[in-house]
C-alpha cells in the first residue's frame, strides 16, 4: 500500500508538472482560408510570430492556410464552439446570420483605402458587440483591395451577362449576380480554379489578388476595374479562449494584432495596382467598366444599400451617419 500510495503521489506530480508546462506553452491552431502565398494568409503567419515573441513563447500558434484544417466556411463555427481557438474569415460572410457584418459590403460607399479606414472606424465598436454575441473577439481586420468583375468575354452592360454562373462568396455578391441576370453559385476562394475549369463558374467579384492567387487567366479573360467595395477579413478568438488569458497575455496578442493589422492594410494597398499588372502580363484585358456597365451597377448598390438599412435598422444607420459625419 505504501509502495502504491508514494508512486500515485509520484504520478500526480509528474501530472501537475506537465500540466503546469502546457499552460505555459499553450498551442493553439489558426485555420485560414486562403492560400499560403496569400498576402492575408502571410501577415497570419507574421502575427502568429508576433505572438510567440511578444508572449514569450507562451502561446505558439500554428497557421493552416487555404483551408486545409477547415474550409472557409467552417472557420466561425470552428472557433465559436472552440474546435479552434482562433482563426481568419472573410467578414461579411457572415451577414446571412449577422446582417451588421456586411457593414464592409455596401456598394461605392467606401471605394479608397482611407475611406474604407473611416468606414471601419464607424462600424467597429457596433460591429465588435455583435461578435461578441456570437461567442467571438476580433483582434484585428485586414481589407482587400477594391472588387471588381472577372468575365470570360467583354461585357459592356447587363444585356452581356445574362444566365452567367457567377460564384458568390456571400449575400450581396450573390444580389450583384442577380440583378445582372447572372445565377449565383456559391463557391469558397479554395475551390475556385477547379469551379472556373469545370464551367461551375463563369464569372465572379473580386480583388485583383484572388485571380492572381487562382491563375483565372487560364480560364478567364477580363477584368473590369469597379471598385465596388473593399472587404475585410478578421482575425477572431473564441471568446472563452480570450477570457481565459492572462491580462499580459490579452495585451501581447492585442499588440501583435494592432501591428499585424496595420501592416496587412499597407500590404493590401501596395499590392493592388501590382495585380493588375500581373493580370496584364497573364494576357487578360484589363480596364476600367464601361460608363453603362458602372451606372447599371451603382444604381444596385444604392438598392442593396437601401435593402441593408432597412434590415438592419438603427445600427446600420448610425454606422453611415458617423461615417459620413467625418
């Protein structure tokens, strides 16, 4: 019994020991959505080493790019029920469930780097309350460059895009393709070369990055510079998993995030013109929408705009007012 007793005190301590290493050298998995070569995906990494520095190497986080932990649409719910303690998705992705978070989808409101900041600025605290509802903390926000349309022929008007399959990435992608007589087919970033090939897809919405990431001009052949919008991805926590660290340990990733966040923007905006130009050189035509083709599509964005104030209410509101007020 002796001998029992002192190799059961043994084990225990040899259990609290370890217990007392891995609450010091925490590890925690970062699924993200896009690929690794991704300047969104890149600037994860450099916040996952700002982390393990800034802590000490007391949270040592492991980035998973272009979904190969989960999909992109599984992200949120992946962090929200704590399967992952932290990861990145495309914001407005969630404004089926959360119409707040198109915030950043509002057509030709907010079409410059600078006023897209100002847009944020209204919308964060507002923006920051509804993630916190839905068990979730952002550390911090990244945008693309401006969206604009990827065609497989020249499209002067809508009269060019009727029946088009045109992938969305979420509700208001989806109510461009519509109103233009396209159909939408939803389709995460990850998936869309082999969606293009297939002739899944035709068409889509997007920054310059994602058709150089996915080499589109292998199946596509324009691009119509629009504009339309600059998107945000965010980078959120569970909010248990957040809660639950130390305060030294809050401030170290919130700082990590803060620089991580500002650069990603820099990145963003010193990329945008640089895509384009690889678009170019990959032998796809390149130019500004037509004045038909650009007023059919602001007349929808002052409807979806219209559509999103009326769903959301007094917070969307409030959000454009203070937008608007600066």
């Amino acid at each position: 019994m002796k001998k029992s007793a002192l190799f059961l005190s043994a084990t225990a301590g040899v259990a609290m020991a370890v217990s007392a290493s891995v609450a010091t050298a925490e590890k925690w998995d970062m699924p993200m959505a896009y690929a690794a070569t991704n300047f969104h995906s890149e600037m994860g990494v450099v916040f996952a080493d700002k982390v393990r520095e800034y802590t000490g190497g007391d949270i040592d986080i492991t980035v998973h790019a272009g979904g190969s932990l989960f999909k992109g649409g599984e992200i949120k719910r992946a962090i929200q029920t704590g399967q992952a303690p932290i990861g990145e998705r495309f914001m407005s992705a969630h404004a089926n469930e959360a119409p707040l978070l198109g915030w950043d989808n509002l057509p030709f409101v907010a079409t410059s780097y600078e006023d897209n900041d100002r847009l944020w600025a209204a919308a964060k605290d507002l923006v920051n309350a509804q993630l916190s509802d839905l068990n979730l903390v952002a550390l911090y926000t990244c945008p693309w460059p401006g969206q604009g349309f990827y065609f497989k022929k020249e499209v002067t008007s809508s009269a060019d895009t009727q029946g088009i399959k045109f992938r969305s990435y979420n509700s208001a992608t989806a109510t461009f393709a519509e109103e233009l007589g396209m159909t939408p087919v939803q389709i995460e970033a990850a998936e869309l070369s082999q969606a293009l090939a297939t002739g899944v897809a035709e068409s889509f919405i997007s920054s310059g990055s994602t058709g150089y990431d996915r080499k589109v001009w292998e199946h596509l052949t324009h691009y119509y510079k629009v504009n339309a919008w600059l998107p945000r991805n965010y980078v959120m926590v569970n909010k248990g998993a957040w809660e639950g660290l130390a305060d030294d340990h809050q401030a170290a990733l919130q700082q990590a995030a803060d620089e991580t966040g500002a650069a990603c923007s820099a990145k963003s905006a010193e990329l945008a013109s640089w895509y384009f130009e690889q678009l170019a050189a990959n032998g796809m035509s390149v130019e500004d929408a037509g004045p038909e083709f650009l007023a059919e599509l602001q007349a929808i964005g002052a409807k979806m705009t219209a559509d999103w104030l009326a769903t959301v209410g007094a917070d969307g509101q409030a959000i454009l007012d203070a937008y608007n007020a600066n």
